[in-house]
C-alpha cells in the first residue's frame, strides 16, 4: 500500500510539474504573442504617421511651388502689358519657378490620394494652359485671340482651383475646419 501511495504520489508529482510546465509555456507564448502584435501595431502606426508627415510636407511644397509658378506668370503678364515681351531675366525666372514646379508637381503624383490628384490635375492643367500662353504672347506666335486680357481672365481664374487644392489637401491630413474658418 504504502509502495502504491508513492508511486501514486510520484505520478501526481510529476503530472502536476508537467501540467505547470505547459501552462507557463502557454502563458510566455501568449505574452510574446501579444508583445509582438503591439509592436506591429506601433511599426504601423509609425509608418502611418511618417507617411502622413511626408503628405504634409509635399503638400505645403506642391502648393507653394505652385502659388509660386503662379505669381511669376502674374509678373510675366505685367511685363507682357508693358513691353509686349519678356526680358532675359524673366524668362530665366520662369524657367526655373517652371520647372520647380514641374519638379513638386511630380513628387505630389507619387504621394497624394486620389481625392487630392483631382485637384492636382485641375491645377496643372490651368497653370499649363496660362504657361503656354505667356510664351506665345513672349515669342509673338499667339493665336487669334490670344491677348494680355485672356492671360489676365486666365490668372485671376485660378484662384478657386488653388483654393480648392488647399481645402482637398487639409482635408486628405485630417484638418476638416477650412482654414479661415476659427474651430467651432
């Protein structure tokens, strides 16, 4: 009896180390389960945020490279009014305020969503059409009709695209308040 009780006992003993044994295998696995899913969850969100940051910053250089090209053509319709053609210090200006934009406009393709690419697309074309224009009116290859009045319609008619680009982007960043609008 009393080798019975020991073997039993010995058995239970074991049996209960065992039992232990897998229920702290169980409880590590879990606790590394979870420590891995909240260090994807962090990787993901810091993905996210950096993704949102470099929006933010491609956004505020798409639409000040555009705002820019903009006023440059604006320049460039005075000097038209003016002397009925650009200086080389014009034209050398708006080469490179051009292609800046040129340059931003590309990098927004790659990282703005859709909703906002609409409005990209409505920019550029806009800011193309007037681009095109100046230089015909510079090198007097214009077509009928084509005047310093038309360039002048053109460039104050952009004004709601960009305004419109700006409240697309704000949007796309979460900032649903319009900008000259104070929060409620």
């Amino acid at each position: 009896m009393t080798l019975a009780a020991a073997v039993i006992g010995s058995a239970v003993s074991l049996l209960s180390v065992l039992v232990t044994q897998r229920f702290t295998q169980r409880v590590h696995r879990r606790e590394q389960d979870r420590i891995e899913r909240h260090r994807q969850e962090d990787l993901a969100q810091a993905r996210a945020s950096r993704l949102t940051e470099e929006r933010q910053a491609a956004y505020v250089r798409f639409s000040a490279a555009a705002r820019t090209v903009r006023d440059t053509l604006a320049a460039c319709m005075h000097d038209l009014r003016r002397e009925e053609a650009l200086e080389d210090s014009r034209r050398e200006e708006l080469k490179e305020r051009w292609d800046a934009y040129v340059a931003q406009h590309a990098e927004a393709h790659i990282i703005a969503s859709n909703d906002v690419l609409g409005v990209v697309g409505r920019v550029n074309g806009g800011l193309r059409q007037i681009y095109g224009l100046v230089k015909r009116l510079d090198t007097g290859s214009r077509s009928p009709g084509e005047t310093v009045d038309t360039l002048e319609e053109r460039i104050e008619g952009l004004w709601p695209g960009l305004v419109a680009l700006r409240e697309a982007m704000r949007r796309d960043l979460g900032l649903q308040q319009p900008a000259d609008q104070p929060p409620s």
